[in-house]
C-alpha cells in the first residue's frame, strides 16, 4: 500500500465531520452569510429542528462556526462561519460543482 495515501488520523477527523448528514447544507446556507436557526431551518426544510440544534452545536464544539446572542426582546441569536468554515467554501464549491455536473444525472 502506498503510505502516502493512506488515511491519516486528521483527514479521517475533518471526513467524519463534513460527512455527517446535513452538515455541508448547513456549511452552505450559512456561507451566504450570518443567519438565524429559522433561516437556516426554512433553507434546509427536510431537516429535523433536533438535528438542526445538533449539528450547530456540533459545528460550534468544532470550531466552524460561532452562535451570537444578542440580549433583545424577543432575544436574537445568530449563526455564522469562522475562518476555519469559511475555508470549507472550497470544499464545499467542489461539491457543488461535482453535484451539478454528476448527481443530478444520477448515474
């Protein structure tokens, strides 16, 4: 086997992260820009609300994106990238990319 390839314990960390379901939507609606969880939820309507509050919560924990709160009434809270997510724009233009040219097809 060629050791250069094969799976080091950082690439299988970031794999596991960005392969969890519904984290490169979440990535991607909230590459548009900061947002709130009701924008988030109505961009992604087949997501649940319990693991839409996981996933940002996972995502916080991981350093990809910050949760802003800003004591009002009603309290406003809201979601955005840090560098390290807005890095995996590239990663997840790729998918993207690959997503338009190849899954739509389906074969």
């Amino acid at each position: 086997m060629d050791t250069e390839r094969a799976v080091c314990e950082s690439f299988q960390r970031a794999a596991q992260l960005v392969g969890q379901r519904w984290v490169p939507q979440i990535v991607w609606v909230l590459l548009g820009g900061p947002s709130r969880y009701s924008v988030v939820r109505t961009a992604i309507p087949e997501i649940s609300d319990t693991v839409l509050s996981d996933r940002l919560r996972d995502l916080e924990s991981a350093g990809i994106l910050t949760r802003a709160v800003t004591p009002s009434t009603p309290v406003l809270i809201e979601y955005s990238l840090t560098e390290r997510g807005r890095e995996l724009a590239k990663v997840i233009d790729g998918l993207a990319t690959w997503a338009d040219r190849w899954a739509a097809t389906g074969a």
